[in-house]
C-alpha cells in the first residue's frame, strides 16, 4: 500500500504533456492505475497543466502560468525612439572607420556596410592576384561619392526614423 502511495504521489508531481509517455495502456491493479498515468519526467519548458492552461516547467517545479494569448507583452516591440544623425559624426565615421562601414551602419544601412567590408577586405585579401585591385578602386569611388552624397543619406536616416517614431 505505501508503494501505491508513493507511486500515485511521484505521478502528481510530473508534468501530463498530451501523448508523451508510456505507449502501454492497460490496467495496472485494482487501484485503477494505467500505465500511461505514469510518464518520465518532462524536458523543461512549456507544458499544459491539468486544466489545459500552459505552466512552465524547469524540470523540477512548476513556474508561473503563460500570459493570455491576444494580450500585449510586458516588454514594448516596437523599435526605441532613436535620437536625429549628426552629419559631423557620419563624416568622421566615413573618414576614419570607412573600411568598416561604419557610417553606413550609422546611417542604418547595414546591407550597403556589410557590402563595403566585404569588398574592402577582400580586394585587400585578392589584391595580389589582380583582382582584388579592382575591388579597392570599387570602394574608393565608393567613398567618394558618399563624401558628396552624405548630407542627403543623413536627411532620409533622420526621415526615416522620424516616419518610425511617430508610427
């Protein structure tokens, strides 16, 4: 009899997660026990209690109930309210950080800042074939016009940060 009680209170602890558990179904006693009453021990994460509601589990004790589903999180998604780009700091970015992209990450344009490393550096790393020549020509042209044309990205960064922040 403790044997049952043990098993019965070891059960309660577990959490139930749909089919997870024994495949073998059947009687187990007169108790009234089956076998897909007794599961292993679940992987912590979300799992549905006995009232259907998701709990976490962290794989010794249960945790607090999952918000509602349709209501808004705690933490704010949409993007933070971000300050207008000075000109002076995306120039000296161009000057002094342009083989790293930097003022076009500044300016967030992070595909046009990645572009430039890439070309940069591997012009740098292919120079010695001939190729890679090219490349840095590429780039430095490149600068030049975002020399002439920063005044204009930093106007449309501040442009669209403002169209964002007042979503």
């Amino acid at each position: 009899m403790q044997t049952l009680a043990l098993l019965v209170r070891w059960n309660s602890l577990i959490p139930h997660t749909g089919d997870v558990g024994s495949a073998v179904t059947g009687s187990c006693g007169p108790y009234g026990l089956y076998m897909s009453d007794i599961r292993p021990q679940a992987a912590p994460g979300w799992h549905y209690d006995s009232a259907g509601l998701l709990r976490w589990w962290d794989g010794t004790q249960w945790g607090p109930y999952a918000p509602p589903t349709g209501t808004t999180p705690a933490v704010a998604t949409a993007p933070e309210a971000q300050g207008p780009k000075e000109l002076a700091v995306a120039y000296l970015m161009l000057i002094f950080l342009g083989s790293f992209g930097a003022h076009q990450f500044y300016l967030n344009q992070p595909l046009n800042g990645a572009m430039v490393i890439v070309l940069w550096w591997g012009g740098w790393a292919t120079a010695f074939v001939g190729v890679g020549v090219l490349l840095i020509i590429g780039v430095l042209i490149w600068f030049v016009v975002d020399l002439c044309l920063l005044p204009s990205y930093v106007r449309a960064a501040n442009a669209r940060a403002l169209a964002v922040n007042a979503a």
